[in-house]
C-alpha cells in the first residue's frame, strides 16, 4: 500500500519536462508587430505554428509571403526554417533559427539586388516558454 502511494506521489511531482516530448513557446519580434505561439513535437520532429486567434498550422509547409523553397532542418531542440522570396530582380533569403532549449528565435533576412548581397538583418525575438 505504502509502495503505490509513493509511486503515485512520484509521478505527480516529475516535471514536465522529463516526461513530455512536445515543447511551446510565445514569441515577439522586437517591433511589436509580430506575435506567434510555436509548438515542436520533438517525437514525430512537427514544428507547429499559429498566430493571435488563428489555428495551428505546420510551419515547415506554411507559406507566408509567397515563399519559395521553404526547408526545415531539425537537430535535436534546434529547427531552422529557410525560405526565399523573388521580386523581379531582387530576392530575399530567410533563415529562422528556432531553439527549444534556450527558447530563443533569431530571423535573420539577406537581401539580394542582382545576385550581390545588398543587406543582412538580424531580428532577435523575444520569446518565452508556454508550460503544456
């Protein structure tokens, strides 16, 4: 009797964090303007997304802004997603480096004008974990 109640106190209190394989966080860029929830379900590697009031979505197939060659690398808690838009002779490539761990997003934007690169951002969001 004394051996299942202790077991059952044991489970109770193990965070989260060992026993749960999916990991959300709550992100801002640094103008305010942006804000999204992300979901990584570390088990079947799915990066989900959803906007304020929108429905989730599956950020590795999601087009946002006429995307083109949109790619997603998983590595353990660390994702980054590439994308790259074209205008008539400019383009722009997109890199968002989405980590689990340390619960950081940094989007970093190169922008090309006739193949040479023109301008290179790096927006640091400020983001923060969302317990599941």
């Amino acid at each position: 009797m004394h051996n299942k109640f202790l077991l059952l106190i044991l489970f109770l209190f193990i965070p989260n964090i060992m026993l749960g394989k999916n990991y959300m966080m709550n992100c801002i860029s640094p103008d305010f303007k942006k804000a999204a929830f992300y979901k990584f379900d570390s088990t079947n590697k799915k990066l989900l997304m959803r906007t304020v009031k929108k429905k989730w979505k599956d950020f590795c197939d999601f087009n946002t802004e006429n995307e083109q060659n949109i790619s997603c690398t998983f590595n353990k808690h660390n994702i980054i997603r590439s994308s790259t838009i074209k205008n008539e002779q400019d383009y722009l490539e997109k890199y968002l480096n989405i980590n689990f761990t340390k619960y950081s997003l940094v989007e970093t934007i190169k922008i090309f004008k006739n193949s040479n690169l023109k301008e290179k951002i790096d927006n640091i969001y400020k983001c923060k974990k969302v317990n599941i």
